[in-house]
C-alpha cells in the first residue's frame, strides 16, 4: 500500500490509486477503512465489506453498493441520491442527514442505524428493516413501501 490520503488496514490488494472514481472494488475488505472524501463515484463495491469505514464526505453518486456489508459504517451528511445499495447491510450505520432520495433500499438492513434528517424521497424501501432505527426527522412519506 503506498502513503496517501486513505488508510486500507485490511487488504493488500487494495491501494491509495485505486480508490478513485469508477474502480472496481467487487469483494474488497476496506472493514474499518479511513475513506473521508474518497472520490468512489460509479465504483463497483458489491460485495465488498466496509464494516466500520469512515465514509464522511465521500463521493458514493452512482456507485454499485449492492450486497456490501456497511454494518457500523460512518456516512453521515452524504448526498447520495441514486445509489444502489439493494440488499446491503447498514444495521448500526451512522447515516444523520444522508441524501437518500430516489435510492434503492430494497431490503436494505438499517437496524439499530442512525437516521436522524435522512431524506427518503422517491427511494424503494420495499423490504427494508427499520427496526430499532432512529427515524427522527426522516423524511420517509415520499419513499415507495410498496408496489
């Protein structure tokens, strides 16, 4: 791994010049990963485990979250309307004011996460597990729940 802005504790394979935008990163271990402002903007991260990875101000537009573990993940305030994160794991994720609007949540996993001020407009949340999620000031009227 060679020096730079990103800190990638827990795979090898993965280095500072590859976290930019449109990479693929399918299966990658970035678990507890310091991604602040990385520029992952159409990444293709399915799969790929960010268990506790700061993600504060990333550029996630249109990346390929799909089936991604982002269990106790830090996004917070990202604007990330659009993204495609069907199936993934965000149970205890910190997502306070997050941009999800016109998102796909199908079955996303946001147990015990933070929600406060998230906006869900237009997202499909068919599926989703809010349980034990903190949904304070979440715009979650607009969102679609079901067919």
């Amino acid at each position: 791994m060679n020096d730079g802005p990103y800190h990638i504790p827990n795979d090898d394979e993965v280095s500072n010049d590859t976290i930019r935008s449109g990479a693929t990163l399918r299966g990658a271990d970035l678990s507890g990963a310091n991604l602040f402002r990385a520029p992952l903007s159409q990444a293709d991260l399915n799969h790929a485990d960010l268990s506790g990875a700061d993600l504060r101000e990333a550029d996630l537009s249109r990346a390929d979250l799909r089936d991604a573990d982002l269990s106790k993940a830090t996004l917070f305030g990202r604007h990330v309307s659009g993204l495609n994160i069907r199936r993934t794991d965000l149970s205890d994720a910190d997502l306070r004011g997050a941009d999800l609007s016109d998102a796909n949540l199908y079955g996303v996993d946001f147990s015990d996460a933070d929600l406060r001020g998230v906006d869900f407009a237009g997202a499909d949340i068919r599926e989703a597990d809010f349980s034990n999620a903190n949904l304070d000031d979440a715009a979650i009227a607009d969102a679609r729940a079901s067919e």
